[in-house]
C-alpha cells in the first residue's frame, strides 16, 4: 500500500483519514455532534451517518451561533478545471441539506483564476468553465435568494481588497509550508490562497455584519482555510469553521480520488450520457468481486474495496436498501455486474434530472451571480 | 562617499547615474534621440537640455511608431503613502509635455494596494491618499479626454485579469532577484509586481489594439519594468518603452532623494503654504556656500552640491535666467541665503497656482476616473 499524499491539488494512494485528522489537527465529527446538526436541521443525513462527513473545526461555536440567531453563512466552491463530475457535487448536496435545514446564506466561489494560475488553460478557458459549472451548482436546486455564486476574476475588485488585508498577514514562507510552493512556484500562486482565503471574510463584507462561515468540502481542501482561520483574528473577523468530506473514490480502485487529471475515461461527468455512464461503470468500476462465478457464488463479493457499492454509499440515501445491496454482495447472491447495474440505474436517474435542471438553470443564473 | 543603493523602496547614498545606467542595462539618452523627441514635440524640454531625463530603454522604438501613426500611450503612477511633494511632480510635468507634444493617452495607476501591502498604513488610508494624490496629478493640466486615471483596488477587476496573466510567467525566484523579496515578505508584495506591470498592458486592453506604452519615471522604479519587459513577449504585448530621470535631490544635501520617510520636516508638500515651503528652505536646504561672508564674496559657492541651486535645474525652464544664477553663485556675487530666496519664490509662485488647480481638480476628478 503506497503512503497516500494529500494537498489541495493532489490525492495520490490509499487515504486513510484517521491519519489525516491527526495530520491536519481537525476534530473528529463525533455523534453528539450530528445529532446536533441533525437536530438543528431537523432531518438526519446519510452522508452524517455513513461519516462521509467525518471531520471538522469549530463546528459547535457555528451550530451555536446559529442556535443564538447571528449571523452565520456557508462557503464551498470549484476549481474550474474542467466539467464538473460526481466528485464535486458530493459536497454540494449536502450544502443543500444544510442550507435548506438551516435557512442561511451560501457563497458560492469559482476559482477561475487558481485554475488559469496552476494548469495548462487559458484565462479564457477557464473562465468559461466556471460558468459552465455554475449550472451544475445551481440544478442542485439552491435558493436564489440566499445563494451567492461569483467567479473570481468577474468579482475581483470585491476580492482583490479583501485578499490583500489576508494577504498582508501571510509570508511567503506561510504559504510554501502550507502548500509546498518553492522558488519555481508562480508569483500568482503565491498570492492565491489570499484569494481563496478572502471568501471566509467575504459574508462578513456582503452581509455588512461579523458572520462566521462554514465549509462544507472535501478534507484536501482544507490547508486553504489553516491560513484563513490564523488570520481571522488578526483581521477582526470571525474564524471560519469547517466541516470535511471523504473523497468519492476513483472508479478504478481504492486509491485516489475520482480526478479528471487522471483522465476522463474513467471519471462520470454530469453532462455524460446515459450510454457513456453505462459503458463507463461496466468498463472501469474497480470490482471486489471473485474472479469467477462459482467462487462469487461461494465466497462472495468485498464490497470494501468495490467501487460501484462505494458509490452508492454516496448516491443511494436509503440505508435498508444499501445495507440489502451490501448483504447481498457480501454473501455471494449478487454479482458484480448486477451491482455495477444498480449504480448504473442510479446515477442515471440522477443524471436525467440533473441535467434538465441544469439547462433550466441557464436562464436563471443571473439571479445567482455577484458582480461588481 | 558611502555606496549608492537604488531599489523602489529606497534611494540612499550618493547616486551614480553613470553606474545605474550601466547596473540596469539601460541606454543613453544621446543627444540625437532628445533632438528626435524634440522634433516630435515641435519644442524643447528643460529636463531634457539638462539631462534630468538620462536614460531610456526602446525610446527609438517608440518615437517610430508614434511617428508612423502607431497606437502608443504614456504610464506614469504614484504609490499613495503621503501627500504628494515636489519630487513626485518632476515625471508629471514631464508627462504634460510629452501628452500636448505627442497628442496621446496618458495612464495614472495610482498604487493604494503597494502602499497599503509595504508600509504601516491600512488601505482605507491608502486609497483616501491615492484621490488626494490624483488632484495634484490632475493639477498639471492634463486633457481628461485622454487621461486615464485609476486606483488599483478600485480598478482590480480590470487590472486583476491582466495581473494574473503577468503572474503565471513570473516565479518567486525571479521577484526575489528583481525585488530583494524573501520567505518574510508577505504573499501580497510577491503578487504585486504582477499588478505593477499590469499597467503596461492595460492601454492595449483599453485601447483595443497593440499599444506600447512609453514610461516617463525616476530611475529608481526601473526593475518593475523588467518584468513587465520579459513577459511582454510571452503574452503578445509590444514591450513597454522607459524614458527615466534623476531623482529631485534631497534638500538635506547631495545623498538620496526628497523622501517623505526620511521625515517630513525637510520635505515640500505641494499642500504646503508659502511660509511653510520659507521655513523648510531657509532652515535645511544644504548650502554650497561658504562658511562666512568674506570667504565666500572671495571663493564663491558650489552649486553642484547646493539644494536650491540643484532645485532651481529642475523648476526653473529659463536657461538663460539659472546660468546667471549660477554664475553669480560661483562668482560669490550670489550669496546663499539671496539664492534660497529665488528659489523660495520660485517654488512659491509654483504652488500658488498648482493649489488653486488642486482645488478646483475637485470638481472634475470623476473625468478622469478609470472604474470597473
């Protein structure tokens, strides 16, 4: 087993995310806590009991917050890299639980200019992406009234003056330990966690009063908002709390994350067609099943290790049905090709809907977008 | 004589402009190309006749495309960190000439963000000063319809899509070469260079067409450009020209330049009432004179070493007027305290015109304002 290595920008290897608490000094999502979040939201979530949420900072004090009727906010965002995939919206619908739950605002960044500064695209190209992926956002059926989504190179002169007061605070050296940059990093990379960093402040500015946000992502994420949170104080604004999600993991196996860079072949888009996801699952999703039928029959499958039945531990919500999968699979009853057929039916039901709402949501996106 | 040293931030020492042209790796300003400019212009320049204006880079270059009906524009800034004084004022005036001889656009970044990022000055601070700077800018007279005046953090959207193009070409390696930055700096500096340079490509982005820009400034802010120089190529933009001057003297003696840091009491401010500008000259403007009155009817003064007479090379246009100055100075006929007054005058007769027309710039600094 390769040691995983994790950072913003790369997830290679098996993860095992205890590790990662300890690493990155996070607090485990403990059970008490869920069933404050679900008493808040008045409704359980299965990504909350399946502790694919599982780690977080300073959640209470946010729940608390909430509680007392300050101000409070949720951030997630996207790196415009390329189309969006089933890996990104896994934070994105339980935004949406929180959001409907809590009934507060959320902001929406799309990281344009990130993207423009660490990959092979054209500014042009990624802006473009960004409002593509925007539609995705928005078909996860967000309130327009209080969800805010800007790209930031078409927000900038809102981020830019919030970014350089982080920015003042934070060394270079900060930011090489943070994000491993070194002399051959671009000077424009230097200064982007500044950005990125700018929107836990942001609400604060927009909402015109103290507003601790909460992030909802995936826990690579997280080196982001180390430095956003040891600046908050000096900078007068509250500390931003995070709650962390594990990876939906690649279709071809247990190590990694579903990742466009490691080509798209293998990765589920939210524009794939019913065929592709069909040709794409049976072709490519990792199988813990046996080699033949008869030692299938036999001994069973491992759904550990399987990456259709991982996945439904992301997309089926209802656990009777997933634990059924789960027996099934494990006893040898179901067959590896009969559970890659049930995530196939899934997400394509997922998908059809998803993408009429995501066309629906061309026409609406103006309601979403802040622009200066 | 202690070592010059020359970077944006600090001029200390006696300058060496035969060394700075050499260490830089800029040109000449020979007698042809002032002639050239001159031509261009339809008249002289006293900055040019006495070589307050030294040293370019591409001037050729530019003046032939100027002349060939080409799209070119002037740039010229001011970092926002006090109010503005006499030496800020030499490359405007310089700018005003070459506007009304050349008949083209003028661009004033204003740098509130630089300010705010390196000194001890919060940015409301900065961008208050940056609009009190422009009045003095816009105090020289320039024509609004081709002067375009912008403050970084309220222009960022603009300015922010061209910094980040700069920024990807740019490594913390070489910033750290051009800027003397280190792991201490904070990620706002190392990013700034990028906004800096922006500005030498923004009249293409505003004019919509190649435009180079021709950069009238103290030699000092040369390594900026440098930057700007190297990436033009790489992201299709004609290469910024420089046309550089000598720092206006400092009038505690011949090391260093007028700086507001090395404390105000000996500084000018173009705010200053003519008892103010009195006092500062009569009390610290470094005498060439002699120690008493009989040796220096006998010896005469020094005028290369002398404030008010270095002063008056660059505020007095009469050359006939300063050469009788001077030889009266040198003769002893002159004494120190007669030629502190014709300065005194000078600057007084200056200001009283420049701040009725700060005053009423006011009213029509909206003119001027480039904002997203």
């Amino acid at each position: 087993m390769s040691k995983a290595k994790v950072t913003p920008w790369e997830v290679k290897g098996v993860v095992d995310y205890e590790r990662l608490i300890e690493e990155f000094g996070t607090n485990h999502l403990t059970e008490p806590l869920i069933k404050k979040i679900e008493k808040a939201a008045k409704k359980s979530h299965h990504m909350l009991r399946r502790k694919i949420f599982f780690s977080h900072r300073d959640l209470e004090i946010f729940l608390k917050e909430h509680e007392e009727g300050k101000s409070v906010a949720l951030y997630t965002g996207r790196g415009p890299s390329g189309n969006t995939h089933l890996g990104h919206i896994v934070p994105w619908i339980f935004c949406k639980y929180l959001q409907d739950a809590l009934d507060i605002p959320l902001y929406f960044q799309i990281t344009d200019d990130e993207k423009f500064l660490c990959k092979d695209l054209t500014l042009e190209e990624t802006n473009k992406l960004a409002y593509e992926n925007a539609l995705d956002f928005i078909a996860m059926g967000f309130d327009p009234k209080k969800t805010f989504i800007f790209v930031d190179t078409d927000y900038a002169k809102t981020m830019y003056k919030i970014a350089i007061k982080v920015a003042k605070k934070v060394t270079a050296s900060s930011a090489q330990a943070v994000f491993g940059f070194d002399n051959s990093t671009n000077i424009g990379m230097y200064f982007w966690p500044a950005m990125q960093s700018a929107t836990c402040f942001l609400p604060t500015v927009h909402q015109k009063k103290p507003t601790r946000t909460l992030i909802p992502a995936a826990i690579d994420q997280d080196p982001y908002w180390r430095i956003a949170r040891d600046v908050a104080p000096k900078l007068g604004y509250p500390k931003t709390a995070a709650i962390h999600c594990t990876f939906l993991p690649s279709l071809l196996g247990p190590e990694g994350k579903m990742s466009t860079s490691e080509g798209s072949h293998a990765t589920i888009f939210t524009t794939d067609t019913p065929d592709e996801v069909k040709k794409k699952i049976n072709k490519y999703a990792f199988s813990g099943g046996k080699d033949t039928l008869e030692e299938h029959r036999k001994h069973g499958g491992n759904p550990a290790i399987d990456a259709a039945y991982q996945w439904l531990t992301f997309f089926e919500e209802d656990d009777k049905k997933l634990k059924s999968i789960r027996d099934n699979y494990k006893s040898g009853k179901l067959l590896s090709g009969e559970l890659k057929a049930i995530l196939i039916e899934k997400v394509n039901a997922f998908l059809k809907v998803h993408q009429k709402k995501r066309e629906l949501a061309r026409k609406h996106i103006d309601k979403f977008i802040l622009k200066d």
